[in-house]
C-alpha cells in the first residue's frame, strides 16, 4: 500500500514540475495572503471576543487558515484527482491495476498534503519570522495531531464527493459547498461566539471547529495536550464515523458507475 | 487461458439517482453482446474481427474488469475480473485503442515504471524492465515526455506498458491502428514471440491481412454475436485468402436483409 502511495506521489511530483508557473504563483499567493491577514490585523486590535488568546487577530486568522487549509486538502484532493484522471483518461489504468484502493486513495492524496504543508509552513514562516506573530513552536509541534485528525475527517467527506464524481463526472456536489460552510462557520477568521446561536450549534458539528478550536488553544491560548484532549476525542470519533461511511459509500459508486459503463468516460 | 461464457451486456438508459447525477451514453436500451462464447489458448493468437459496434470494446472492457456483463463470466488465467479483480488485473496486460490512457506529462519511462509500481513491482525490476520494454519498442534513445512522442511512438509506448508486469494473456484492442506498415509487422512479431512463449492473446483489429498473418485462431463478432469462431487456417480456401473469406463473412452479416 505504502509503495502504490509513494509511486502515485512522484508521480504527481513529475508531472507538477511540468507546470512551473504554477508552484511560483502558490507560493505567491500565500504571501500576499499572509500580508492581507496582517494589515487586517492592524485594523483589528484585541477585540473582546479574543481575550481568551495571546497575539493579535493576525495570529487568530493565521491559525483557522493554516488548518482550514488542511481541511481544503483533504476535502477536495481525491474529486480534483478524480476529475483530472477521467479528463486525461488514465482512470481506466488505475482500475484495471491491481493496485489497493487504499494505497491509490492515499497516493491521491499525498501530492496535494504536501503542497499544502508547504504553503502553511511559509505562511507561518511570514507570520513568525516576519511579521511578528508570538506563536509558541511547542503548540505548533503538539498541533500536529490535532491538524491531522482534521484532515482526515474532511479526507472521508472528500472521499465520498470522489465516489460521485466517478458517476457525475463534473459538478461535485458535497465539497464545495462544505468548504464554504467550513469557512462561514468553523471560526476560520472570526470566533464562532460570535455567530447566532442555531449556526453555534451547526458549527460544533463541523470537524474543523474542534480543529481549529483545539490548534489555536494550543498554540495562542497556552494549552497542553491533556487540555485539549476532549476535542481530539471528538475528532477522533469523526474519524471512525466518516471514514469507513465514505470508504463504503466510494466502492459502491465505483460499483455502480461499473455496471452502467461509466468507468473511463469523462 | 482466456475464456468468455455466455456473456451478455445490454446498455440501460439512467435511472433514478444515476439519471439525477449525469447522463448515460444511451436513452434507448442497447444490446451490445448478446451471448459471446470464446476462448483464446496459451501459445496462440485469437484474433477478433467486427465491424464498428459489433461489440468488440465493449467485450474487452468485461474482460479488464471495467464493465460488468449483465450474463455470464469471464475467466482470465483462471480468475474471475468480477470476483478475484487482484488476480485477473496481475493475469492481464490490456492495451485500449485510446492512447490518452498514457500520462503525456510523463516521460516513456515514467510512464512504464509508474505502471509497474501499481502492478507490485519494486523500483529496481520497474527501472530494469522499463529499460528492456524502452529498448524493444523502439523508444530508449529518445525518452522524453509523452506529448512530444507522434502517434506512433505513442501505440508502442502502450504496448511496452500493457507488458511490464509480464502477463499470462495480454489483450490489444486496435493496437496497430496508429502504426505505419511497417511497425505493424514489428508489433505482430512480438506478439508472435510472445504467443510462442506461452502467452495468451486476444488481438481486436480490423485490419484482415494483419489478423491472417498474426493470428492463429479468429472469432468474427456481428450485432453482439460471435458468427464465426475457428482456426484461421479453417477460412484458408483453394485460390482464396482467409482474409477475403473474413470479409465476406463480416458483410454478409453487415448488408441489410433486403439488400442479400
């Protein structure tokens, strides 16, 4: 499985360096993104509804972007591949290999995980080494579980939005509309305190909230890891709900779109 | 062994979430094989001949495991594509007449040891036997990306491909159709080398001269039935080709009643 991953990982490598402007204009990207966040920042100074934080609403924003920025991954990384593979018509080779599903699934997944660490890491690189944010290195090495477990829950969303791509072909509609309720709800840029009360309630059914509760706590709230434990739990049941649910739910598309002959077609 | 029992496979227009989801590539049902029996040998080539929509694709999409026949069972080396897929998919070296299944982005060799890490092998033996493929299809002084590659150079790449794990039946469907005449003869010598080592081959052509020259055994698919199974020496007749005997058996089966 780790060997199917790793191949469909250099794989995407060799083929994303064909593509030079691309990388130029990420990493650009990211840094005019992490300078907007900081003169918003500015504008914004310690508002009451962060007073539970250290740093400025700069380093706020900074943290539920880097993990919604995870999220975004492991949400929409498997509907992108799907999509590109049917258009370059490749899907038929991955299918008819004996490769696990796991290992492909993973290997999908890798690329666009490590282009995204890549991004998170500049972006905090600017924001510490920059612009001054006072986030505590500890945190961000204690958060790493917490990030991971999120991408992960929003991998198994994104894993069923694959397994309809495979039958639409074009118009997922899970991811992007989750990524947009991740991003009004989960407290990305502003406290979900701060929200009605009803979209509270929806926002703590979002995996991204307890993420992102849970990294900034670690990271400007001066948490440990037995604080925030209870969000991790959380997170964890996410996991184990989601993912098999999602597994199941791509196996059973991949069936259906097999005996309707529509495997290969774009 | 490569054996197809009584397979059947009809098109049904989308139903239900389907029809919500996206359009099928029918409205109508659509019979596409209506019970297909064959079976190509080790150390022969059974070449498959059908005017277009005879069924032929679709026959080798049951076969790869990419369709599902409605009826019937396919057996590649012994396993079932819809019940061992693992088994059959290592059994299989399957080349589909459409070359964008290669990564153009990729180099020849990208693309050959790409394949091999799918099919388990490591990194050394998909290096070693993209090294072998390159050199024998013609391609190792000049590995560049796919998309520089010409039409040609592209249905030889695909051909390395569908044998770099080294399968026991091996199913090429149109191989030749981008190759000029004389790359033709050098794929229908490997695949000859290759029957006479033991492989199991389904060759899907049009081209009847190829298939006579190639193939030791022939099948002729009309309308989703196979009309003619048997040895290619059997079509062989006194001051006749087999090739001009296929052809009569693929228009008589193509003329419309009224007109025979």
């Amino acid at each position: 499985m780790i060997d199917v991953a790793l191949a469909v990982l250099r794989r995407d490598w060799e083929i994303e360096r064909t593509y030079r402007m691309r990388l130029l204009l990420a990493a650009a990207s990211t840094a005019a993104l992490a300078a907007g966040m900081y003169f918003i920042g500015r504008l914004v100074t310690h508002p009451p509804e962060l007073a539970g934080y250290s740093g400025t609403y700069f380093d706020f924003a900074l943290v539920g972007l880097a993990v919604t920025s995870f999220a975004g991954v492991g949400l929409r990384s498997f509907g992108t591949s799907m999509i590109t593979e049917q258009n370059t018509g490749t899907m038929d080779l991955l299918l008819t290999s004996p490769a696990s599903r796991a290992g492909l699934l993973s290997g999908l997944f890798l690329f666009p995980l490590l282009l995204a660490s890549g991004e998170v890491a500049a972006l905090l690189g600017i924001g510490i080494g920059v612009l001054g944010s006072g986030m505590s290195i500890g945190g961000l090495v204690m958060s790493v579980p917490v990030i991971i477990l999120t991408t992960i829950s929003f991998a198994a969303v994104g894993i069923a939005a694959g397994g309809i791509l495979v039958i639409a072909k074009r118009g997922d509609p899970i991811s992007g509309p989750f990524f947009q309720i991740t991003m009004l709800l989960t407290g990305a840029v502003y406290p979900v305190s701060v929200l009605p009360g009803f979209l509270r309630v929806i926002a703590w059914c979002i995996p991204a909230t307890w993420g992102i509760k849970a990294t900034r706590d670690l990271l400007l709230g001066g948490a440990g890891w037995r604080d925030v434990m209870p969000y991790v739990l959380v997170l964890v049941g996410f996991v184990i709900v989601l993912l098999p649910m999602s597994l199941a739910a791509f196996r059973a598309c991949v069936g259906v779109a097999r005996s309707r002959g529509l495997l290969g077609s774009y | 062994m490569l054996l197809v029992e009584g397979v059947r496979r009809t098109y049904e227009p989308a139903t239900g979430l389907v029809r919500l989801l996206t359009r099928t590539a029918t409205d109508t049902t659509v019979v596409a094989l209506r019970h297909v029996d064959l079976e190509a040998r080790p150390g022969r080539i059974l070449g498959l001949v059908g005017p277009n929509g005879a069924g032929k694709t679709t026959l080798i999409r049951i076969i790869a495991g990419l369709l599902d026949p409605d009826a019937g069972r396919v057996l590649v080396d012994g396993h079932d594509p819809a019940t061992d897929p693992g088994a059959a998919a290592r059994a299989l070296g399957l080349v589909l007449a459409d070359d964008r299944s290669l990564y153009w982005r990729l180099t020849g060799r990208q693309n050959l040891e790409f394949h091999g890490a799918l099919f388990g092998l490591s990194r050394r033996d998909a290096a070693a036997r993209a090294d072998d493929l390159l050199a024998a299809a013609g391609l190792a002084d000049n590995d560049r990306r796919v998309f520089g590659y010409s039409t040609g150079m592209r249905a030889r790449l695909a051909i390395a491909r569908a044998l770099v794990h080294e399968p026991r039946v091996v199913v090429l469907d149109e191989p030749t159709r981008s190759l000029d005449p004389i790359a033709a003869r050098g794929l229908c010598a490997v695949l000859r080398h290759l029957a006479d080592s033991g492989c199991t081959i389904l060759l899907s052509s049009h081209r009847l001269d190829e298939l006579e020259r190639v193939a030791d055994d022939v099948a002729v698919l009309v309308a989703g039935q196979v009309t003619f199974r048997g040895p290619m020496a059997s079509l062989r007749t006194a001051g006749g080709t087999a090739a001009s005997r296929l052809e009569e058996l693929l228009h008589a089966d193509l003329l419309p009643a009224a007109m025979r």
